[in-house]
C-alpha cells in the first residue's frame, strides 16, 4: 500500500511517503489511520488531528468509512480552499 503525505502533514511527518504492508485486519481507511498512528510519535500527533485532514483512495475523495485494499494507493492531506 503506498501512502502520501501533503502539506503540513508532510512537514510534520518529514517525510512525503511511504509503503507500507498493514496487518490484514486493516480493512477501512479508519482502522488504516489508528495502525498509523502507533507506528511513531510523530504519526501519532499528526493522526490526532484527523478531523482536519481529507483522504483519498486511488484519487478519490473518500470518508473513514470507506474500505481499503492492500494495493491501494492513499493520500491524506489538509482541505483545500478556492480562491
């Protein structure tokens, strides 16, 4: 599973992505975001903040209900604005 970091998730997180191989348990983008934030202190403080971060599975704007698979590819990023 490849995973990307935007914006200040990136920043705080110092680094842009990563690939992962979470346990099979993991089936939705909720319990995907709880295992990552156990892998380090710095997953943890971002995590936290879930509510001000959107995901996307494979380029697609999706809920922490949404379910995921072991070759997707998500992306977790602050909300963008207009302008």
């Amino acid at each position: 599973m490849k995973i990307l970091y935007f914006a200040w998730i990136r920043r705080s997180l110092e680094i842009s992505g990563e690939t992962i191989n979470p346990p099979k348990n993991i089936k939705n983008v909720k319990s995907l975001v709880n295992w990552l934030g156990l892998k380090s202190k710095k997953h943890k403080e971002v995590f936290l903040k879930i509510k001000s971060i959107r995901i996307a599975v494979n380029h697609e704007v999706v809920s922490l209900n949404n379910k995921i698979k072991q070759n997707d590819e998500i992306a977790f990023f602050p909300p963008f604005t207009g302008g």
